[in-house]
C-alpha cells in the first residue's frame, strides 16, 4: 500500500514563503508525474503545479514566479517552495503522484496553508 505524506503547511503572513514536502513510501511503482493541487474552502481543487520525471513542469498561472516545484526521483519525494504568498493562496494542498497514463495515482491527505496578518 502506498502512502504520501505532506508537511511543511502552516501560518503565513502576506510575502512570507513556505515549502511543503510530500514523501511517497509502500510498494511504490515507477513514478512519472508529481504535482501539487489547492482546494479553498467552497472552491474545486485546482492544479497548482506538476512536473515529471524528465524535469518538465507546468505552474497554474495565478502562481508563476512565486511557486516551485522540484522532485527528488531516486525518494519519491517532492517538493512546492512557495514565495511572496498572498491570502488567495490559503487552501489544503495536496500532493499527487502517478505512474505514466495514470494507471496507479496517489494523493495526500492534505495540509493546510494559511496566509493572513
């Protein structure tokens, strides 16, 4: 059984950074895609950024130059720096990764994200 596990959620106030780490541990396939999703409270979950084993990656446009996202292949882990956040960006983030077509898919639990004075 795979399990992800996020940390690195918290507290922020505006143009603070924070970086949430999501470890992948069980009988983990060949991860292909790795990315991190956002919901807001009464809003859908929204793709914050992904990338792939061949280093490619893709940010939502709301979070350009602020976000990044790296993956550490060799420890199924990745990895969302978050700078000069602003309070649209308080949600639960998860974190995701899949092996190529989708065909085994995990998800985190989620952690919370909280950018207020």
């Amino acid at each position: 059984q795979v399990q992800l596990v996020e940390s690195g959620g918290g507290l922020v106030q505006p143009g603070g950074s924070l970086r949430l780490s999501c470890a992948a541990s069980g009988m983990i396939f060949y991860i292909y895609h790795m990315g991190w999703y956002r919901q807001a409270p009464g809003k859908q979950r929204e793709t914050v950024a992904s990338t792939t084993r061949g280093g490619s990656t893709d940010y939502a446009d709301s979070v350009k130059g602020r976000f990044t996202i790296s993956g550490d292949n060799a420890k199924n882990t990745v990895y969302l720096q978050m700078n000069s956040l602003k309070p649209e960006d308080t949600a639960v983030y998860y974190c995701r990764m899949s092996t190529w077509g989708r065909q085994n898919d995990y998800w985190g639990q989620g952690t919370q994200v909280t950018v207020e004075d």
